[in-house]
C-alpha cells in the first residue's frame, strides 16, 4: 500500500535458480538483459509460484534435498546416527521438525505400526509385503539465515 513502483515487461525467461541459503527461499530469474531477484508473488499469482520446498503442499524430494547438504547437513555437535558401519561411510543427517510418516499417496500413517516390528510380524505372518512408508517435514538449516524448506 502506499505509492505505486515502477512496472515493467521483461523479456523472455532464459532460465532461473532457487536460492535455499536465505529465508524465505530466493527466487532468481533471468533474461537476456537483465536477473531479477524476484521477492514475492502477486497475491492472484502467489497460488501458481510455490517453489519446491516452499510448503507442505509442495514438498521438496530427498534427492534434491541431498544436493543441498552443504545447508541441511549437521556434523559435530554429538549428533551420532545409529547407521554407522566399517563397510560404509555414514548416511549425512538432515534434521526434520514437523515431521509425518507417509504412504505413496501422501496420506498419513503409523510408523510404529510399520517399522520394524510390524513388518516382521506381517512376513512371519504371511501376509503380502507392507507398503513402502516415506517422511515428509521441515528441514532444519545447519547455515545460519538459509531457509527451512519442506522436504518429501
């Protein structure tokens, strides 16, 4: 509210970069002639830019997650994982706050249930092979500043 900005028309996307190490997450585009460092959306448009990560509705996937551990991975600071092995360097650890156990089609279920125990059971048992479980929740930056973005 208050005076209205300067308006323009750029020409066209040649290509764009999203910036995980400042919150909320940087949104760079470029043109030939200019990069624009976009900093939020019109609110008519803000429902069609949500960047991967940016929500819970658009989670970013682990893969992409693991290309940005030089922000998201934690070391030191007596955090030992159980996954530890002499045949294999350990897993990288990615903190998660807000965090749900989920089926492929995202809905929610018990992981208790689940791993490890219930699936044993579900084997002796001979029941069919449970389905796979996957986690959904919030990243937690070891950067100081980066974004916190959702990871699936």
């Amino acid at each position: 509210a208050g005076a209205a900005g300067v308006r323009v028309l750029s020409g066209a996307l040649l290509g764009g970069t999203l910036d995980y190490s400042v919150a909320p997450i940087g949104l760079w585009l470029r043109t030939e002639r200019a990069i624009y460092r976009c900093l939020e959306a019109a609110p008519s448009y803000a429902p069609r830019c949500r960047p991967p990560g940016g929500s819970p509705s658009v989670p970013l996937p682990e893969a992409s997650a693991i290309g940005l551990l030089h922000l998201f991975e934690h070391t030191g600071g007596g955090l030992e994982q159980p996954f530890q092995s002499k045949k294999r360097a350990a897993f990288p650890i990615l903190r998660l706050r807000a965090y749900e156990v989920c089926g492929r089609d995202g809905a929610a279920r018990s992981l208790f249930r689940a791993m490890p125990d219930g699936v044993r059971q579900r084997k002796a048992e001979g029941k069919e092979e449970p389905e796979p479980l996957f986690l959904r929740g919030e990243l937690v930056p070891s950067a100081a500043g980066a974004s916190s973005p959702h990871l699936w």
